[in-house]
C-alpha cells in the first residue's frame, strides 16, 4: 500500500472511500509504464528524380552570327554553364548576343561574368560563381609589364 493510499484512508471513513477504483487505476498505470511505447512512424528516404543531377555539364561555344544566341540560351535553360567567345563576331552583334543572354540569365535566376577579352560565363541557377577572374587577369598584366 502506497503512502497515499495511508493518508486516505486517515483523513476519509471507510465507507466513503471506495478502494477497488484506486487499486484498478493503479493497475493500469502499471501496466501502461510495462509495456514498450510505440515507436514513432519512420519517415521514407524518398528523393525525387529531379532534384539529382546525374552531372554538370559546361559548354563551349563560338557563336558566329546572332541567330546562335538561341541555341545558347537553351543550354542555359537546361541548366549548363556556358563559356561564349564572342572574339570571332562583329563588336554590334557580339553586343547584341551579350544583351539577349544577359535577359536569358536574369530571367533563370543564373550569373553572367566577363572572364577575358570578349569571354563570358553564363551559368544557371544550380552553379554558383565565385571570385573575380578579371582582377587575376590585371593584376597578371601589371606583374608582366614591370619585368
């Protein structure tokens, strides 16, 4: 018999106490602490197939009219990086492709980055660019013209 049990039946007349509901309820909670609890359902390791990528892709390309950009344009939609080298088209329609790649870029949420002369890096969303390739290149010109 507990120590609570004791008190009650100090304080409280035999007949106004009923013992038999105290001894099935201490019952129950004894047998609800022995038994295991249940374990919690287990969550799936699903992933879905489209947000794996099997390999990034980079690709080179020497656009030699404006017509090319598109062609461009949807690399970039497919989620590739894109180098362009514009050194081998006219400075007007180069300006051109730069333009309509640059709308192209902003409207996937990517980057475009000049990396050399008439270069650029045109990346999606999915890769990100870091660091400054321009500054390297300066800062290489100015070491070469002091030797």
């Amino acid at each position: 018999m507990s120590i609570k049990n004791k008190f009650k039946t100090f304080f409280f007349l035999d007949d106004e106490y009923d013992y038999k509901e105290e001894e099935i309820v201490e019952e129950e909670l004894e047998s609800v602490k022995q038994t295991p609890k249940a374990q919690p359902a287990q969550k799936n390791n699903i992933v879905s197939l489209q947000s794996v990528q099997k390999s990034s892709k980079m690709v080179l390309v020497e656009p030699r009219v404006y017509a090319e950009a598109q062609d461009i344009a949807d690399h970039l939609k497919n989620r590739r990086a894109v180098v362009v080298n514009l050194q081998r088209i006219e400075k007007d329609q180069a300006k051109r492709i730069v333009d309509f790649l640059s709308g192209t870029v902003y409207a996937i949420g990517g980057d475009i980055q000049k990396v050399g002369t008439d270069i650029f890096l045109c990346t999606p969303d999915n890769i990100e660019i870091s660091g400054n390739i321009s500054q390297m290149m300066q800062e290489q010109d100015f070491e070469n013209t002091r030797w």
